[in-house]
C-alpha cells in the first residue's frame, strides 16, 4: 500500500502556497525588480545568485541550478518526502491533509492508463501526416507545422478498429483501453469500435506532460462537433484546462485568458499569444477557476459574441467571482470567435482588445441594459433591479457607491432607493465589540445628513478603529500619508488623534470628539462617527483594515482608469489624428499601463 494525498488537496495548498513567504522563512530575500533575491540555500556562495519569482511561483538558482515550487523547495530544504512536504504546509497554512492508501496496483493502473494514451497519441500524430484531408483543414486554418508539433495534433481515420487494434499491437487489453473512452462495445458485445473516427484529434496534457484524455473535432458539418474522453481514474474534464500545460511552460503568468474552443487557443498560440486556455466541453468549475487564479496575475474572458457565448460569459463571471477572482472581459466584433479575430486582424489589433476590456461588473450592467428596455417603467425597475444585485456582489463600499451614482444618473431612480435595495439583503455580521468609551452617545442628537457615501463610510470606519485601538492605529498609520482622507475635517481628525497617541496610549472617544470641537468647531464630523456603526467581528479586524485601505486606494484608481479608457476610445476614433494626438494617445496606453500595474500591485499585496 502506498500513501495518497487527494488532488483536491494538493491544489488547495498549491494555491495557498506563497513561495516568497515560504522561502522568506530560510533565505533573506530582497526586492530586485519584479523577483526577489538571495544567498541560496543548497550550496556556499557570497553573492546572490538565488531568484525567486512571485508571479510563477517559481525559485531558481543561477549558481547550482536548483529550481522548483514551495512543494520542491520544502522538500529539498527540509529532505522531506512529497507526501511529508504536503502535511508541512498544510500545518503551516492551516488546511486539513487527508492521507488516503491506494494499493500499489492502482498506482501500476493508472500508469498503465497513462501509457495507453500516450501510444494513441503518437498514433493519430502520425496518422495526420499521411491524410491530406485533415493536413488540407488545419493548413486552411492556418496552422503550421510547429503549431501541430507543439500541441501535438493528429488524425483519428474513418476506419473503425484501426486504433484499437494498434493498441492491441502493443500489448493492452481491450479492457483496459475502454477505461479511459477510446473505444467502445459493439452492441451484442460483439467486438469493439474505435470511439474517434475521422476527426482532428486534440490531446489533452496536463502540467506533468502526461497525456490524460483527447478532445476530436469533425472537418466538416456533421454532428456532434467535438467530441472528448470520457472521465476515468487519470481524467475529470472539470480539473483541467486546455492548453495550460504550454501555459505554464510558456507563459509569464501576468495574465490568462479564457477562451471556449480548442482552435481558438492553438490559433492564439500560432500567433503569439501564449497564455490562452479552454474548458473541455463543460462550464468553468470552481476547480478550473483555481488554476487560472495560480496560473495568471490577472483573468480576461474571451468568449464567442453569440448569445451562447454571453451565457457561457456570465456564468464563468459567477464561478470566478466565487473564486475571488475579479474578471475583464474582452469584447468581440459581433459573430466572431478569438480565432476569427486573430487570424483577421493580428496580434497587434488583438492586443487592443485588452486596453478596452471591461470589468465584470459593467459588463454584466451592459448585458442588463440590452435586456431591459428603461424608457419603460417595468423596464427601468427590472433593470434597476437586476443591477442591485450585480452591485451587490462587490464587497468595496467605495466600488458599491461608483456604481450606485452611475445607475442613479441613467435611470432617473433616486440613489437613496438603489442603496437600499442593495442593503436590505445584505449579510453583514454585527460587530461583536463595543466602543467602551462612548459614554456621552446620548447626548449627540442624530445627524441630519442622511447619505453616506461608500468612501466616507471606509473612511469613518478607519478613524473610529483608529480611536478605539492604538494596535489599529499603528496598523493603520503606517500605511496612510498626509491629506490621504476626501475630507479636510477628517483629515484634521486624523491629525487629532496622531498627536494624542504621541502622550497616550489609549483615547477616549469623549475628549478627542470635545479637542476636535474645540479646534475645528464642526459639530457635524462628531455625529457622524457617533451614528456611524461598524459591521465587522473584532477577529476579522486587521484584514478589514487592510481591505479599507485597499479599498481608498484602488477605487481611485479605477476611476482615473476608466478615464483614461474614455480618453483613448475618443483618441481611437478619429481617423486622422495629429502627431500631438498620437503622443498624447501613447501618453495615455503608458499612463494606463502604470495605472494597471499599481492596481495589481495592491490586488496581490
């Protein structure tokens, strides 16, 4: 028997996995650029020759050529075994390792299985260089003879046990071939048939280069398509991507893109874009989403223009969003897929299409709009609706307020309105601390001032933490600079309580709301704190402070992002622009670029 740690499992902990954290514990690392470096830590050396990259969670020494993930790295460092390496960090991240047996007769299986279909693939392989039916197909589709390399690519002839007697050739039994889909019963058990014919055939790789399964696709109008393994003991359609296996071979992992078919990542592929990938005939899983998550900084969408592939679109901006992934999507002319698009148009045209991408968020707005007719009241309450509970999905008050504004603006509904539609199924958890030293609450009439906007409330939420615990305010202080509040009067509050902690350790909420009056003479900014409740559990505190900073951060961001969008779109659509127009049109794609990178930079802090 030997020990076996489920899948699931080691995912799970690949992507809890921060190699800079992990290997930070044995080695001093240092910012160089976009990796870390440092003295490496299997052999002697003086100067650092050591890299780590945070983004391919990846290390790699230039001195001894040791490279790897966490996983291999604790296994090196800590001459652990795979299975120990994995209970190691499933302590250090907290996560609940199952070790299951499996009997060595399993491991012989599912190797033999493995070994099955890497014979089928070098079959169909070389059966594609002797059809020129199916050389004629891919050569129309423009792929080349590296592109067929690389992905492997072959023929799957009309005849109907031609594969399956070649594998009998190599000694595997007819059972063991009909495990994993290749071929099937004759009715009457009379025999078997090869289950792909007369098709180009798509092998499936996973990231260990074993071929797991195989997707078909048919050269003309017959149906069905495409057709794919079935799921058996070395393969599950909804734990694996297409094309990730060169993905993450290839790719600098700063984005993946999600496309549907299996031609529309080759032709991508073929044409320079090395980062695309494509469900295998289901809709993304949670799983799926996982691994774009550990495989690309950032996440795009590229879907079909149809209404199948919007459906496709809003339904993998559900799991990804589960997955707390917070999509672009890409927009496509009408009736084209990414291959008609690249073939037509180009890498460089392509590479536009990302610049004008929309986030999750105004993409499932616009889809609303085009379903709901708001010169209409049914109309406009449907899709006043409809959008609360897209807003409500955001977890940024800051982000909550943005939108709200917007859709108040177009529908004409009172923001007020909109606000509380979103709140009142809102499943905010009471905080279940007190502030101790509000002994005076009562004495402060409640404010007149009735709307709150998202960034005042992240606001306020900062200063009463601030005044409530000095380890708060520390925490918090450390990441603020001057004037970083929207208001004047918040800002002198900060100032308030920055001097207070210099003599004390501990305020209290009466004498700084009275030093404030004193000073400032604004009654209002006090009511306001003392109406004002936080929604948080007091174990939760320190990540809610660093989301409220984030959030300050990123939601103007956003909002000089779209800007600039604005500003290259109209750049865009004049024909004949001037040179001052074309600087100022490159000024903005820098611009922009800079402003993506500080988003990411906060995202993945």
């Amino acid at each position: 028997m030997t020990t076996y740690i489920n899948d699931d499992i080691i995912e799970k902990i690949k992507d809890s996995c921060d190699i800079v954290d992990i290997i930070s514990d044995y080695v001093q690392l240092k910012k160089s650029g976009t990796n870390y470096v440092g003295l490496c830590p299997f052999h002697n050396e003086k100067t650092p020759s050591f890299t780590v990259s945070e983004s391919k969670q990846y290390f790699h020494c230039f001195g001894c050529g040791e490279g790897g993930d966490a996983i291999s790295f604790i296994m090196k460092r800590e001459n652990l075994d795979f299975i120990d390496a994995i209970k190691f960090l499933g302590d250090k991240y907290n996560i609940e390792i199952k070790a299951d047996k499996i009997d060595d007769e399993e491991i012989k299986e599912r190797e033999r299985l493995y070994e099955i279909n890497r014979q089928a693939a070098r079959y169909f392989f070389n059966n594609l260089s002797e059809s020129h039916k199916s050389m004629d197909y891919l050569k129309n589709r423009r792929i080349n003879l590296q592109t067929i390399r690389k992905f492997g690519l072959g023929y799957a002839n009309d005849n109907w046990d031609s594969l399956h007697e070649y594998l009998v050739s190599k000694g595997f039994k007819s059972q063991e071939i009909e495990k994993i889909g290749l071929i099937g019963k004759k009715s009457g058990n009379n025999g078997y048939y090869d289950k792909f014919r007369d098709r180009i055939i798509f092998p499936i790789i996973d990231t260990k280069s074993r071929v797991i399964g195989f997707g078909g696709r048919v050269m003309n109008d017959s149906m069905p398509k495409y057709l794919n393994s079935k799921d058996s003991i070395i393969f599950n359609k909804g734990n694996h991507l297409y094309g990730l296996n060169l993905v993450s071979k290839y790719s600098d992992r700063k984005k993946i893109l999600l496309v549907e078919g299996y031609m529309d990542v080759i032709s991508l592929f073929a044409n320079g874009v090395n980062y695309a990938v494509a469900c295998l005939g289901t809709a993304l899983t949670e799983r799926q989403a996982r691994l774009l998550k550990r495989f690309g900084e950032e996440v795009f969408i590229c879907y079909d223009s149809d209404e199948a592939g919007i459906k496709a679109t809003l339904r993998a901006i559900e799991i990804l969003v589960k997955t707390d992934i917070r999509p672009r999507i890409i927009l496509l002319p009408s009736g084209m897929d990414p291959d008609d698009y690249i073939q037509k148009m180009g890498k460089i045209e392509f590479d536009k299409l990302f610049i004008k991408s929309l986030n999750h968020i105004d993409y499932q707005i616009n889809i609303a709009k085009d379903r709901f007719d708001i010169e209409t009241i049914e109309g406009k309450i449907e899709f006043t609706l409809e959008v609360a509970r897209i807003i409500k999905t955001l977890n940024s008050p800051v982000e909550q307020d943005v939108y709200i504004k917007k859709i108040s603006e177009e529908t004409g509904v009172a923001f007020e309105a909109i606000e509380a539609e979103i709140r009142k199924s809102n499943s905010f958890t009471k905080r279940d601390y007190s502030y101790k030293n509000w002994k005076n609450k009562d004495k402060i009439s409640p404010t007149s001032i009735n709307i709150v906007s998202g960034q005042i409330k992240a606001e306020l939420d900062l200063l009463l933490l601030m005044i409530e615990d000095k380890d708060y305010f520390d925490i918090i202080n450390e990441s603020l600079t001057p004037n970083s509040f929207s208001k004047e009067e918040f800002n002198k509050l900060y100032d308030i309580i920055i001097a207070e902690y210099k003599t004390e350790n501990t305020l209290n909420f009466d004498k700084i709301s009275q030093i404030y009056y004193n000073e400032i003479g604004n009654k209002e900014v006090i009511e306001l704190l003392i109406n004002h409740d936080i929604n948080y559990q007091a174990t939760k505190i320190e990540e809610i402070i660093d989301d409220l900073i984030n959030t300050l951060l990123l939601s103007k961001l956003e909002l000089e992002r779209e800007e600039i969008i604005q500003n290259i779109e109209k750049l865009e659509k004049k024909e004949d622009k001037s040179d001052e127009e074309n600087k100022m049109f490159l000024d903005y794609c820098l611009e922009l670029t800079n402003i993506n990178n500080k988003i990411k930079s906060i995202k993945h802090k």
